[in-house]
C-alpha cells in the first residue's frame, strides 16, 4: 500500500469511529430521556406539591405525607434519573416535616437542616422541570 492508501484508510477509521460514538450518544440520550408517562408522574407531584397550602398546626404531617407519596411516585417511573430526583425531593421534604414536627414547629432561616431540605428540594425540581418542562404551569386564576 501507498502513503495515500494509509492516509485514505486512516481517515475512512476515524470517520466510522465518529460515526458510531455520535449513534452511541444519540442512543443513550434516547434511553435516558424520561417517557410521557414518567412527565405525567412528574406533573402530579408538582400539583400535589402545590396543593400542600398556607401553614397550619399539621403541618409537619401534611409535608410528611407529601413525601411519602412522592417516593411511591418515584417506584413508579422508569427514568432512573426522574427517580432520583424524585427520591431527592422526598428526602428533602422528610428533612422539612421534621422541622415542622418540632417543639415549636418554626423554620429557622439559620438552621443547617432548612438549607439542607430546600436545596434538595429546589434541586430536584430544578432538574425535574428540565427533564419534563411541560410538568408544571401555573394556571391563571
């Protein structure tokens, strides 16, 4: 073979080894979108989370129950990503009803344990509206 076969092949390589890493990627990016019914899990969270309301005595326990239906949301889905986030929304909703159950059931703008459950929180609701943007609206009232 001549140089220019060499140099022909070489590039003829490296062309189908782009090829198939970018169907590769387009593969896996299909993969791990999360599918409408995932999005629509999704939304009932958000509406549930929504309609969790103004403070009252219960509060802990509303929140309380808030995240163990949406642990039940995330064994529903198939997205491992959309559970993650989901679980990571619960956990931070777990740490938020503990500060409700307290003794005197007030939310310390200092406490460690308060910006820890709302980064968990707005984190994965972050991540949940950027992997199904259509999953929260605000209806005009």
């Amino acid at each position: 073979m001549t140089h220019t076969h060499w140099l022909r092949a070489g590039i003829a390589t490296v062309l189908i080894v782009e090829l198939v890493a970018a169907v590769l990627v387009v593969i896996r990016a299909a993969q791990q979108s999360p599918s409408e019914a995932d999005c629509r899990v999704v939304s009932g969270v958000f509406r549930e989370w929504a309609s969790v309301g103004p403070d009252g005595e219960d509060r802990g326990e509303v929140i309380g129950a808030f995240a163990e239906r949406t642990r039940a949301a995330a064994d529903s889905v198939s997205s491992s990503s959309v559970r993650d986030d989901l679980n990571s929304w619960a956990e931070g909703a777990d740490l938020l009803a503990e500060i409700r159950r307290g003794p005197d059931g007030a939310m310390d703008d200092n406490d460690p344990t308060l910006a820890r459950a709302l980064g968990l929180v707005v984190g994965a609701a972050d991540e949940l509206l950027q992997a199904c943007p259509e999953s929260y609206r605000v209806e005009a009232g």
